[in-house]
C-alpha cells in the first residue's frame, strides 16, 4: 500500500528525485532511479527533478506526493485530498492518470476529498462521513436520486401576472422572481418540465434562457447531515 496527501511531509532540502529514491529504496523498488524518473515524467516535474522539493509550488507539490505514492505499484492506494491546488487542466490531466492506473493495476483507491464533483468524477462508490460517522454508501447516480425535485431558471423577454396565475394553476412553486428571470421547483422524473416549457410558448411567453439544476452531491450531503 502507499499513501499521498497534498499536505504532504517530503523533505524539502532534498531534490525530487533525491526524495523519490529514498521512498523507493524503503519500498524495495527494484529500480529506483528508473521509476522515480517515470513518475516524474507522468505527472510533468521531470524538468524540476534536480531541484529541492522546498521551492515547488502549491500545484507542483501534490503532483510529487503522488508521485510518491506510485513509487512502488501499490495495489491500495489512499489519497488525502491529494489534488488541492492544481490547476484546472493539470487537475483533468492528474485524474485520468489516477483513473488509468486503477484500471490496469486493480487497484484499490481511497479518496477523500471536500471537492463533491471531483469525488464524482473518480469515485464508484462515494461514503459520506459525518460528525466522525459514515451516514451513506452509494453510486453518485442512486445517491443523486434521493432528491427527487430541480430546480428550473428561466429567462423571460417579459413576465406578467398572466404567467404567475398559469404557475398557480398549474401548483408549481416559485423559488424566486427577479425582473424578468424565474425560478421553480418540480419533479424531477418525467417528462414535466417539458409539457411546462411547451405549455408556456403556447401561451406567447419567449424564454430567453433556461437552465436545469439537478441535485449535487453537496446537495445530497447537506439533506443527509442534516445541515442548513
């Protein structure tokens, strides 16, 4: 097994590499230099291999964790908010080295992260932990599926009493209103937000913009803890 975490505890008077091999020889990696130099090259620090580890920035830094996290092909990996601070293409980049090495190796990850979409993008299996207890184990898409409303924004040319009376009629419940943009909760399964939209053009309303807000996971933990 091996661990990486973006507050990690390298030694930063030594160089990458340097600090790289001293992890490989404690795993008993057969090649030390060789892989320390692969990794560094995976995660783009290979042109920095020769400079300590104390000037790296905060993006470079948990690109080295991981690095050494790698160092000996664990079959358990855990990862500790291990991408804080990356930039937002180097981050797209990191994930799908993590993801292409879980899928060769068969490797088992851990990831713990506050970052809700990230954990989506990775995980197959997400835990909620609250007050120091796990609270829910599902898919994002089942645990997704516990909030069974969206919201809908709509942009109009131009409101009227005419349109609030059709939302009264037709009970849906505006969230808000301001100027000419509207927001509504409904059901999310179904067809209903459509037989809504097509229902609005029949009676004259020109939508400039609509948007569909699904739940989230940040939704999902929230309803689950229990927090406002």
């Amino acid at each position: 097994m091996n661990v990486a975490s973006a507050y990690y505890g390298l030694h930063g008077t030594l160089s990458l590499i340097q600090n790289l091999k001293v992890y490989a020889k404690i795993y008993g990696v057969k090649k030390p230099v060789e892989k320390s130099l692969e990794l560094l090259k995976t995660f783009g620090l290979i042109h920095m291999k020769d400079k300590r580890a104390e000037v790296l920035s905060s993006g470079e830094r948990p690109r080295l964790s991981l690095c050494k996290g790698l160092i000996n092909d664990p079959k358990l990996l855990l990862l500790d908010e291990a991408t804080v601070g990356l930039d937002p293409d180097v981050a797209v980049h990191t994930r799908q080295i993590l993801r292409d090495y879980h899928k060769e190796s068969n490797c088992s990850v851990l990831f713990t992260s506050h970052y809700m979409a990230e954990v989506e993008q990775l995980c197959n299996r997400i835990g909620f932990i609250h007050d120091g207890k796990i609270v829910k184990i599902d898919s994002a898409k089942r645990l997704k599926n516990l909030i069974k409303t969206q919201i809908v924004n709509m942009d109009f040319h131009k409101t009227s009493k005419r349109l609030f009376d059709y939302f009264n009629d037709q009970d849906i419940q505006v969230i808000s209103k301001n100027k000419n943009q509207v927001s509504f909760e409904i059901d999310s399964k179904g067809d209903r937000v459509y037989k809504i939209i097509n229902s609005l053009f029949q009676r004259g309303f020109k939508i400039k913009h609509l948007d569909l807000k699904r739940p989230t996971l940040d939704d999902i933990f929230i309803k689950i803890a229990g927090k406002k």
